[in-house]
C-alpha cells in the first residue's frame, strides 16, 4: 500500500468512504494513481493541485475515488476502480500542464489516460496505450 507524499487521503476519496474506512480508504485508490499525484505535485511544485477538497469545507467530493452514492458515479469509470484523477492546478494552466505530460512520458509512467478539451485534468492508469487522449466533443484524438 502506497500513502500518499504530497496529499491527504481525504484528498482521493469521498467524505462517505473516509468517514467508514479513516486512513485505510487510501486502500481504495490504484498506488499509480497515488504516485502519479505525488509526481504531478513534484512537476508543478507552485500553488495547489486540488483533487477533492470536502475536507475543508470545498464542493469537490468526487475528483478521485467514486462510489455509487458519488455524483457522477459510473460502474464502469475509472473513477470507480481508484485508477484516475480530476486535478484543478491554482498556478498552473491546464494546457501547459497537458503538454508537460505529453512532451515528458517518461516522468509519468502510469498515465495512460487523459481527457482533453476539459477545464481540469484528468488522468488515469487504465490499460490501455499510452498516453491514450480522449474529448468529450472530438473523442480519441490521435496523437
């Protein structure tokens, strides 16, 4: 089991999962998604990278592990499995934070997923190709 360097469990899992399971929920989420975070923070050290942010009194409940009382809950996201992340970055643009990753693969070897044309950052560690781009409005977009 993997805990997480830069974050708080509270930050990956819903208020539901934490308030039943304390600092154990963080055996919900994938360790390379909890690396992938670290290694995110690591990259983009200035400002704040939120995932949930209920622990502080912020709306953001369900940006890293979903379950089925989740807004936003689907059986077959990677949401539901503990294998992605949606990221905010205060100091950071979310373009420039996308073409990071892409232009350096190598510092981040769990992606394989990214959602673009999206205000925030999602990425996962589903098996797939890697780094597998997908939009809501144009969907795979080839690299």
């Amino acid at each position: 089991m993997r805990k997480p360097i830069h974050f708080r469990v509270e930050e990956f899992v819903p208020p539901e999962a934490f308030k039943k399971r304390g600092q154990k929920a963080i055996e919900l989420m994938d360790d390379r998604i909890i690396i992938t975070a670290d290694q995110l923070k690591k990259a983009f050290p200035d400002g704040t990278i939120t995932i949930n942010n209920w622990v502080w009194g912020g709306s953001r409940v369900s940006s890293g592990l979903r379950i089925p009382s989740s807004p936003h809950y689907s059986s077959t996201s990677q949401h539901s499995f503990g294998r992605a992340i949606d990221a905010v970055f205060s100091s950071y643009h979310i373009d420039e934070v996308r073409g990071h990753i892409l232009a350096n693969p190598d510092k981040f070897p769990h992606i394989n997923f990214m959602e673009v044309d999206i205000s925030w950052l999602h990425v996962d560690c589903r098996n797939c190709e890697r780094i597998t781009q997908w939009s809501p409005t144009r969907g795979f977009i080839r690299a």
